[in-house]
C-alpha cells in the first residue's frame, strides 16, 4: 500500500503582519477598527492578523493571543513576521512582548518600534497632538499617560523628560500619568490657575482608564480638579450617534505613524 504524504502549504516568501494590541471590552475598540481598516488599505497584498496580550480581555472577548496567532500564520505556510505593538513607549511591556515573539521557534520576527520610540517621534506626535490643545490664555491642557508602576521601567525617562519638556516648549501643557511618575498629586499641585484643564489622553485607546481614571465620577482627574475649582473638557469624536473621548488611536495621523514603523520593519526583514 502506498503511503500517503501530508500534504504541507507551500512556505510564504513574504512577511506576514500580526499586530499586537492590549485589547478592551469598551466602545474604544473603535481605534483598533479603524487602524485595521487603513493598513489594509496601505498593505493589501500582505497577510494581517491582530493578537491581544491581556488576558482577561482574550478570555472575555475570546480573541487570540500572540502565540495563537503565530500558529495561525505558520499552518499557512508563512516563517517570517512583522509583529507591530500599539504601544505608545517602549517599556516592560513592550520589552516582554519581544522576548516573546523570539521566542517562537518556526517564525523569524522583527519587531517594530513603538509611538515614541524616538525622540524625532515624540516631536512628532506632540505635532499632531497640539490641534487640540487651548491656546494660552484659554486654560492649560494635560495630557494624561498610563504611566508604570516599576522604578526600573526603561519608560519612566520618556514620563519624566516629557515632564520637564511640555511646560516649556507649549507654555500651558504639562503631563500626568495614571499608574506612575508624575502621579496625578503632583501634577495637579503644579498647575498654574486658569479657569479650565482640557484633558487629553495620550494613550492609544479610551479604555477603562479613560472611563475610570480620567472621568470617572469618582477619585478620577476630572472630580480631583473639579474639585480645585477648575472646568474641565475634553477632545471628542464622532461615531454615527456616539461622541467618543480622542485618543490617540483616534488620530488619523497616528495611524500613519504606525504604518511608517511597519514599513521601516519591513525594509529591515530583508537584511535579516
């Protein structure tokens, strides 16, 4: 009797994209709608898969995880991959997430770099970010970050350089972080009086930070100033009948910031 031989997908040539988000069970998962919908605009011959890192949302959304997703390009036949995190700064996370992906034995991965990975993409973003900003003279903006809890995060010199940066190049702009330095005690102390804050999330989604944290109806930045006798607000978007807080993911222009990293990514795999 003749065996039969399994019958294996011809190996891919060209990288495939897996995309690697935090995830969330909240209405900002319309950030990620959209940047999906523009790289498949931008790279339409390439193969794109998201995977999600947190997993409570995995197992509340049933979504897969970077691992999963790796399988899924592997069984297709696929041994390279450009695996582009939604993170804004290179920090512990984004640092696990790449010891990860090398991990991974069948696929040979570049990573691509992060929002602010670079101080020319700070200037950057800040470029894009500062259309919503209150001119001096109408109130002061703070933007508002995730922050890290670890001393040693490799993050917490972008936190406290832009700390120092914002008030001096924009004046009326400052920074607080959620779960960090400079905690929001300290950044609500020393900002200047002015009749009204405009808040301003500088993370990539209005998850439950943005819910909670920022707008909370309690112990949140918004009751805290408030509470100092400042008027707050915030930029917003439009979804059909829904207003939705901007972030960043919320930007067109940051979406093509990210579609710059996958490029560069891109151009990287063929040297190695």
């Amino acid at each position: 009797m003749n065996e039969r031989k399994l019958k294996k997908p011809p190996l891919k040539e060209s990288a495939a994209i897996v995309i690697a988000a935090f995830g969330t069970t909240t209405s900002g998962k319309l950030a990620y709608e959209r940047f999906d919908q523009r790289i498949r605009e931008e790279f339409q011959e390439k193969k794109i898969v998201w995977a999600y890192t947190s997993e409570i949302v995995r197992q509340k959304m049933g979504l897969p995880s970077l691992q999963q997703a790796f399988a899924t390009i592997e069984a297709e036949g696929y041994r390279k991959a450009i695996v582009q995190p939604l993170h804004i700064f290179p920090a512990t996370e984004y640092n696990e997430l790449s010891e990860l992906c090398y991990k991974y034995p069948n696929i040979r991965v570049v990573m691509g770099e992060t929002l602010l990975h670079r101080w020319q993409f700070v200037h950057e973003v800040l470029k894009i970010v500062e259309a919503d900003f209150l001119p001096v003279g109408e109130g002061v903006n703070l933007l508002v970050a995730h922050g890290t809890p670890m001393c040693a995060d490799p993050a917490n010199i972008i936190y406290q350089g832009l700390y120092t940066y914002l008030p001096q190049k924009y004046e009326n702009v400052f920074l607080a972080t959620v779960d960090g330095m400079p905690d929001r005690e300290v950044a609500l102390k020393n900002l200047p009086r002015a009749k009204r804050v405009r808040l301003l999330p500088f993370m990539y989604l209005a998850g439950i930070h943005v819910e909670k944290d920022l707008l909370g109806p309690s112990a949140s930045f918004k009751t805290a100033l408030e509470a100092l006798g400042f008027e707050t607000d915030w930029p917003v978007v439009t979804n059909g009948n829904e207003r939705l807080v901007k972030a960043l993911g919320l930007y067109d222009e940051v979406w093509q910031c990210f579609v710059e990293r996958i490029k560069r990514a891109l151009t990287l795999m063929q040297y190695f």
